[in-house]
C-alpha cells in the first residue's frame, strides 16, 4: 500500500461492472460457461460488488440473454453484492425471481441521450421507475439508479449540474440510496468531479454516490482521484476496460479495474483485492474477448517486480 | 477552459520530447525532413519549449543522427527554447556549436540503472557534468538535468527520496536551475509525487522542476494531477505518446502531450496550446511512425465536439 494522500477515504468499494456493462456491446455472445468464469475469477480476485448481467430484451441485447443462468451461477454467494441493469417491469419481475441484490435503474442527464438510448422522454423513465419500485416492495430487492451522460451528453453538450441533483433527488424520493454517476462517454473531468460530488452530497447526504468513468480522453484515472480527493468512496470500473464506447471506433471506455485498483492502493486506499489476481481476471477477460483490452497494469505487471539487468535494453534517459 | 481547482497553478509550461524521447527508439529513421515537419507542426500548436534532438554517437542511436540538422531549421526561432540531450563532452561541444538553448545532462537514481543505460556509476556521470559544465562556461548555453528513474527502478524496486534530493542538489551545485524528474519505467505514483515534490521544494527552493510521467501503469495523467495539486508548473510530455517503454512490449510509455494539455485546461491550468492543433499534429506523428499512438483525445475528439443524434448507436447504460 502506498502512503495516505490527505482527505481521501481509508477504503474504497469497487462495484465490477465488466460481465454487464463490459461484454454487452460484444457482437459474439460469450457462452454463459465463460461468463460465470469471468466472475468466478474477479471473485477470487476479491471483487464483492457486481454488475453482474441485465435482465433486457433478448432480441434488443443478445448478449445478455442468459441472465437467468449467470445470476443462478452465482445467487448463492451471499458475501457478493450482485447488481442487475433492469430497463422495465417485465425484466425487473426477471430480476427479482432471479435473485438479484438490487436493481439498476437508469435514466440520463440529458433529454437527447435518453430518447436515444431508451427512446423515451426522461420524465416517462422516472415514471417507469415508480412503477419499478412498486413491484419491487416487499421483495427485499434494492433499488439503485444510475445517471446516464451525468458529465456530459455527446449530443448536447455540457449537462448541467443543477440537472444531475434534481434526477438524483427524484431516485431518492423513490427509495433510491445508492445511485451511479455515468461518464457514459467519456466527458467526465476532475473539475467537473469535484463540483459535482460537492453538490450532490451536500444536497443528498442521504445517498452514496457511486462514480463510473471511462477513459475515452484518457484522464478516467485522474477523475477517480479527483472522486477520491473528495471522499468518494464507490467506484465502478470492468475488468481489463472491457467495453469500448460505443461512439468512437478506435476509443477506449471503461476505466480498467486493475488499473483503478492499482492507483487506489498506491494511494493508501484499501479496495480489498488482490493485485495479481485482478491481472490474472484481466488476462482471462482478453482470452474470452480475444482482442487485446486498454488495461495497463496487465500489460506491465506490478510496480515493484524488478527485472534481472541482463533481461532488457535501455536507450538513454 | 475548465475550472480552476484550489492550489493549482494558473498556468504550466510542457516540454514536448516526441522529437527526442519519443522518436529515439524508432528502429526505421525518421527522414530529417518529417522530423522538422513534426517539430513545425508543434510550434503551430502553441508549444515552445522542445527537447528537439540529442547529441550522442550515431552508432549508438542512428535515429539522432540528423541532430544538427534539426537543430539548423529551428534555432532562429527565438520564441522557442530548443534542448538537447547531451552524454558527453563530445555531444556538448556538438550541441553548443548547433545552437541550443541548454545542454540537458542525465543520470539515474539508482546505480543499477544507471550502468545499464550509461556504462557507468552515478559518479562518474557527476564527474562528467562537472567536465561539460566547464565546457559550458561563456557560451550562454545553459545547463538542465534529468534525473532517471526518479520515482522507482526496474532493477531495484523502489528508489529513496533522499538520493533523489541529493541527486538533485549535486546537479544544482554544477549550476543547474531546471531539473527532471524522469519517470522512466512508469513507476511514479501520485502519493510518490506528492511526497517528492514536497522534499525537493523544501530543500532545494532555486530549482524549478519538471514531471516527466510515463503511462505504463496507467496512472501519468494521474499523476500530473497529483503534480499540479503541489503546484508544480513544467511538464513533459510527447505528441500522441511517441516513444514505448523499453521494458514491457505491450506497455504504453510517455504521457501523450494532447492528453496532458487536455487535462490541464480542463482544471484551469493554461498552457498556451492550440487543442485542435496538437491533434493534428498528434496525427501527423501517427502518420510518421506508421502504426496507431496511445494517446486518446487525437482519437474521441474534443469533449465538446457534439454529434448529430442520427451518428451513433446506443447501448443501455
């Protein structure tokens, strides 16, 4: 562990969203034997919080037509928090008989990318919440939001602040206690970061915040130590950066969890997971996806493993 | 231009050192003529200060062969300052007869390092500088150092602090007032940033110094934030991350300029640069090399830089 940086937390929660939000967006489905793999290795990882699947039409999103299966695999792992993405009633009723620790709702900040991704208005989503939430009392299944775009929405721009409290305050009044903030594509900054974590745990100290960047500008990691410079202390991330923006070809997305974990221990922030089995997790991310991923850590191996002399050229400087 | 975050400086001054650091390993040379179109089209973008060449033997790094003729095309420009890597006296009076601004000498912090790269211990480096610097007397050429592996070796692990300062202090005592810190196997955090920045600061108040970050681990622009949050106004960076890490095939090596500036300007921190420019000139070092750059913004765009809603599609989340 690396030194305590002052004013950040003594331990972070990553919530691992590589198995949904990573493989989605895969034209090949990934047999569910390799999925439950994926997760059987991010477990052993240390890994306890998971996006694990989304319970969404199979003829909308292929890929994740064995969420029943997946969630199965893994239901009876009570030391596992275990999340699924839920667009509607029919796939919450699925989540819910699944077994599911909470259900992810989810909106976006701005008007344009939610009629894009949804195709509804945002106040028709709020309203399919509270129907959500009906069906979801009593069950002992949690209710969790995510704001899509919250940094910025590639079709309109800036998104302002004022817009991502007003949505935040809407999913708490509907029981919502953890909700996700979504750098969906990649437009998240520092500044932006602080600004925003300010307002919303001022106006919401009820509510943890959860922080999801993507690294399509390349400053993912800076952003999560900007989060963490300000107390946060949920992140989420997928392994090896599984899941490319779905806008910009050659860009990358998600934030790499190893990398993620590794700045946060070299930040003396504790994440409760082990280094070298979060590159071996990354390793098998790339073998099931059979492409190389954006993940660092995977690529150069610890800090601290030292090469013989002999093993390697220098130029100078 | 982004907000400014408390304790950041107004501005900050990035040396670019893709002409040097980043095209140095290139196995195929690079024809003069792209060299200086590569260093114009920077220029073009607002940088003005260049580690542009080195003089070394050209057995030894064929690709800097063409070091005065580089240096020829630029050193009429006096709103520029033009750097050279120097190893010796030989490529001091080469580097003096060329032009340059100042003369930058280098050393590791760690011994092993240090023999590996220069064939030499640490001292006998020191006692070389002492050689140049005499040289340097009455030329008005100006002498900077370069510290590598200042924040950890391949060889050894970790690298301590004090040898960093001491380091640092021996090559003020030659009369040097900019010094490096190179990260030269990416194995800088930011709590190792934060911590090195305050001892040098404190101890040597005359020096300013620059944050030389390799992306190896994933954490540069991390760490440049870190660097910023200590006040610290030079970086160095290489146009669309030109030049790998020698150690680690797959890994990533120095910090894109473009991404760097990016982050900068989002935190308020000016830079004097032209966003749109560095990526054109990020592409054109693409072009150059003939294979893709690590650097992200040249491929997602500005974060502004809106699409049309009939562009893309969408995936849930």
């Amino acid at each position: 562990m690396g030194r305590r940086i002052a004013g950040f937390p003594e331990q972070a929660v990553i919530t691992e969203v590589g198995p949904r939000d990573g493989l989605q967006s895969e034209p090949v489905f990934v047999p569910t034997a390799q999925k439950i793999a994926l997760i059987q290795s991010l477990l052993d990882a240390g890994l306890r919080r998971f996006e694990i699947t989304s319970f969404v039409s199979p003829r909308a999103v292929p890929q994740m037509q064995d969420a029943a299966e997946v969630m199965a695999a893994f239901r009876q792992r009570r030391d596992a928090h275990l999340t699924a993405l839920v667009p509607n009633t029919r796939g919450a009723a699925a989540a819910i008989e699944a077994g599911v620790d909470a259900m992810v709702l989810f909106a976006s900040a701005s008007e344009s990318h939610n009629l894009k991704n949804v195709n509804r208005p945002r106040a028709e989503s709020l309203r399919g919440f509270a129907e959500i939430a009906k069906l979801a009392e009593g069950t002992g299944v949690a209710l969790q939001g995510a704001i899509a775009t919250a940094f910025g929405c590639p079709f309109e721009g800036d998104v302002a602040v004022r817009a991502v409290v007003d949505q935040a305050r809407a999913y708490r009044d509907l029981g919502m206690r953890f909700i996700t903030l979504g750098d969906t594509t990649g437009m998240a900054t520092p500044a932006l970061v602080i600004e925003w974590l300010r307002a919303l745990t001022t106006e919401l100290p009820d509510v943890d915040f959860s922080l999801h960047f993507h690294n399509t500008r390349g400053v993912g990691l800076a952003c999560a130590y900007a989060g963490l410079s300000q107390g946060a202390r949920y992140f989420e991330s997928s392994i090896g950066g599984l899941g490319g923006c779905p806008f910009v070809p050659r860009a990358t997305g998600n934030v790499p969890t190893e990398d993620l974990a590794y700045l946060f221990h070299e930040s003396g922030v504790a994440t409760g997971t082990d280094p070298d089995l979060l590159i071996r997790a990354a390793q098998l991310a790339e073998r099931i996806i059979g492409r190389e991923l954006p993940g660092q850590i995977m690529k150069a191996g610890p800090r601290l493993r030292t090469a013989p002399m002999d093993s390697v050229r220098t130029a100078n400087g």
